[in-house]
C-alpha cells in the first residue's frame, strides 16, 4: 500500500533492508537475552519458582493444562500483566546486555554502565528484579540510567516485540518444566562478540512440574 504512495522510496530492495535489518538486530539480541535469563532463572531457583507462580496467577492455568488451551490465553492484556517476569527480564538485561558496547559517536559501555555501584547502589552485581519493582507494579527507569536498549532518537525499536517473544515463550516453557543447569556449579563466561555470547551454551535440564 505504501509503495503505492511512494513509487520512487518504496522499492522491492526498500522493503528487503527493512526485512534484514529486523532479523539482524532481533535474533541474536533476543536470543542471547533469552539464554542469560534461563542462566539466571537456574542459579536462582526461588525466583524461577516466583516468575512461574506469577504465570499461573495471571494465565490461571497450571502444569495439567492443555497447551493449546495456555498458548490461547497468552493475549497482549496477559502480557502486560506480567510484572514480575518483565522485571526478570530487565534485571537480566541490565547484567548482561544483549549489546555489551555501543560506537557511535563515542564509546557508549553499556555492560559497565549496568554494573556501577554509582548508579545502581551496593547491590549493583546482585540478580534482584525486586529492584524494579513498587508494590508489585513494573517501574521502568530512565532509559538513560538503564542502556541496554539504548536511549534517545537510537533508541531500539524492536524493544516491545523482543519483550513481548521473550515473554511468551518463557510462560510456555515455565508452565510446563522446571529447569536446571547440568552441570551446576557451572559459572557462564562470555564469548566476546558483537553481541554479549555464552562460551559453551547452557546445557540444562528440563524436569516437567508436577506441582
Ligand atoms: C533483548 C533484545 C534486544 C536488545 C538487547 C536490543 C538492543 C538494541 C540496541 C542497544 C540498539 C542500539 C544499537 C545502536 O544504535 O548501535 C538497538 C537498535 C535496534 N534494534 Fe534492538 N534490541 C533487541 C531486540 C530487537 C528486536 C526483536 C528487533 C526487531 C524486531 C530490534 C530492532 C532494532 C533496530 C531496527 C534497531 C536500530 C534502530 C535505529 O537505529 O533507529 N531489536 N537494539
């Protein structure tokens, strides 16, 4: 409909950048976000237990029900209504940020900003989504003090959406299974690329609920 408007911008090569640009900048953030989560979720078994109690109270649906059944209630109202999980996932993306550097005009640390005490008090290094959190309610902060999906005009654009697929499938997952790293004394490091990497994935096991 648009190329109809704009005969000369809206071309086939137009649509296919914009195509490629969203599949660069969403799958290996998203992805990589994902992965630290269930590290995170496994060395902290009382808030994985929090996220999937949160998950029942909102979806009022547990382990015994019907899949298809679960995937139909996880509508974009549900979402929203996930506070807790959306500030696990920020907690985790404030410790390891999908994009650990930003050069642009300067260098922008985005993986050290989210670790100073100067700015997120004593316990900067700690996993605590309750930080985020007023009364059960999600409290975002200034996009300027958290940078993991950075600020301004350059802000990421694709935010909504990657919370949004990050959401649904860790419901789904969680409703469903307990998990557990292999090898449990493992302590991830970082494979230094363009995005913030795990050396040797996360080998974990999946244990269905029972309760
Ligand atoms: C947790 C997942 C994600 C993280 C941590 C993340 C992080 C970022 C960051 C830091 C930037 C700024 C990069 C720069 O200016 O150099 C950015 C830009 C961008 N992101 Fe994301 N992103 C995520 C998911 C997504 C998804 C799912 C999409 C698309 C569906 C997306 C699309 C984009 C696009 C198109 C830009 C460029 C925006 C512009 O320059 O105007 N991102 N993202």
């Amino acid at each position: 409909m648009e190329s109809e408007k704009e005969l000369e911008e809206m071309t086939d090569m137009y649509l296919r950048d914009i195509a490629l640009n969203f599949m660069f900048a969403g799958k290996d953030s998203s992805g990589t976000t994902f992965l630290w989560f269930f590290y995170m979720l496994c060395k902290n078994p009382l808030i994985q237990e929090k996220v999937a109690q949160e998950v029942r109270d909102v979806v009022g649906l547990n382990h015994k029900a019907n899949i298809d059944e679960f995937v139909a209630y996880l509508t974009d109202a549900a979402l929203e209504k996930m506070h807790y999980i959306h500030a696990a996932l920020t907690e985790t993306l404030r410790l390891y940020p999908a994009v650990p550097v930003v050069m642009e005009c300067s260098t922008w640390p985005i993986y050290a900003m989210g670790r100073m005490p100067y700015i997120w008090g004593e316990y900067a290094e700690d996993f605590r989504p309750e930080r985020w959190l007023q009364n059960g309610i999600f409290l975002p902060e200034s996009s300027f003090k958290f940078v993991s999906l950075h600020a301004g005009p350059r802000i990421c654009i694709g935010k909504d959406f990657a919370y949004g697929q990050m959401k649904i499938v860790s419901m789904t997952l969680l409703c469903y299974f307990r998990f557990k790293l292999v090898d449990e004394t493992k302590i991830a490091t970082y494979r230094t690329m363009f995005t913030l990497h795990m050396d040797g994935g996360l080998p974990m096991r999946a244990i269905p609920r029972t309760t």
